[in-house]
C-alpha cells in the first residue's frame, strides 16, 4: 500500500512568487491534514479536510494560503505570494477516520520550502 | 494557553542502556497520547498510543506510561541501539479530533 505522497521534496522560490504543494493521501483515507514546522519550532497544524470538506482551517497562518481538495483526492497548498517567514518544512497527513481514540496519522516525507 | 514539553536538550546514551523520554502538557484533559519517531529528511511515523484510563502500554522495547495526574507521559527504548537513534514526538488531540498538538520534540543518539 502507498504511503501518503508529496510533491515536491525541495522548492526554492523567491520572495513574491507562488508556490503550490501538492499531497496525495492514503487511498481511502476521507481525513487530510496539513502541518508546518519552521525552523526551531514544533510542526504546528494548519488545516483539516474531510473528503473535499474543510473542517478545521484555524492554524492557517494568513489569507496568501490556499488548501484544496476537490474530488475529496489529493490535495493542494498553495501560498502566493510567498514571504520569507514561510520559509520551513511542510507536512501532509492522512488518517481512514477523525483523530480519535485509536487513530493514527500517516505523514508524508514532507515538502522543504525556501523563499530566498 | 494548551503547552506540550519535550526535553528540548538532546539525549546520548549508550548502547544497551534504557533511554527515558519525558513528555508534559498543561492545560489539556487528553484523551489519549502518541508518541512518533523522526528521522531527518522524513515525517513523523506513529509509534504508539496511550489512552487516558491506561496507565502502561508496551510494545517490543518500547514502554509508555501516562500519569494524568502529573500531566506527564513517560517513554522507554530498552536495550537501545544506534538504529533508535532519531527524534521523538509526543502528540496530543485537539480540536475535537481534528488535528494533533505536537511537542517540539526530544533527539535521541544512541553511541556504541
């Protein structure tokens, strides 16, 4: 079974450009996550789809980031214009049910961003 | 606000020998506890989960313990090795079952 994919490993964008993440989860997984760890500081969570549905979005930093997640698939992030405090690693989990009691979340390898 | 601590300095410690790592949160009633392991350049990857009402949880050489009372969770590699060598994650529910709190985390190295 596939693991929670993402694209890419590495981005390096300027300053002002836009950037779009890309997440492909567990199939059959209807919960999508994504987190953020900047440097030096705990991978804080951003927003929470359920199928194409977004259930929790109150870690997302500012109005530049946009999540979707059409047709309840894959889904993206994409941050525009990019500032150099995004700067960090972004995480994709994805888990076949709510993180309740018994519940894991399966993380992607993450996606390294660096806005020079 | 809700806070989750790790020992923030890393841990080394010989080979054979118990490594104990220390998770402490205020401000939460958790139903459960993870703790995920990670390697550089890779996600978290889930280890375990104790759930409020069990005080104990083992799993080959890994043990977990959760004292609600204290607001601490407890975790033990026995017999460690050099391939345990990686950082440590304790994680708590939030939000409703909507997304986990994470600690900053504990960097294990494990020396022959």
């Amino acid at each position: 079974e596939a693991g929670v994919t993402q694209f890419p490993s590495h981005s390096v964008i300027e300053k002002g450009q836009t950037v779009t993440l890309r997440c492909d989860p567990i199939s059959g997984h209807d919960n999508l996550y994504w987190y953020r760890r900047v440097m030096g500081k705990e991978i804080k969570f951003l927003l929470h789809f359920v199928k194409e549905s977004k259930q929790d979005e109150s870690g997302m930093p500012n109005n530049r980031f946009l999540a979707e997640r059409t047709g309840g698939t894959y889904s993206t992030l994409k941050v525009q214009p990019a500032e150099l405090e995004d700067s960090g690693v972004y995480f994709c989990a994805s888990s076949p049910r709510r993180l309740e009691v018994d519940t894991e979340a399966f993380f992607g390898q993450g996606t390294r961003l660096t806005v020079v | 606000s809700q806070k989750i601590e790790q020992n923030s300095e890393a841990l080394n410690i010989q080979e054979g020998k118990t490594a104990t790592l220390t998770c402490n949160y205020t401000n939460y009633s958790p139903a459960y506890l993870q703790w995920y392991r990670q390697d550089p350049g890779r996600g978290p990857v889930f280890l375990l989960l104790i759930r409020e009402n069990e005080k104990e949880k083992r799993k080959e050489r890994l043990k977990v313990t959760f004292d609600t009372t204290l607001k601490q969770s407890l975790f033990h590699i026995t017999a460690s090795q050099p391939a345990d060598s990686a950082t440590y994650l304790c994680a708590l529910p939030a939000g409703g079952g909507n997304k986990l709190t994470f600690g900053t985390g504990t960097q294990l190295k494990v020396e022959l």
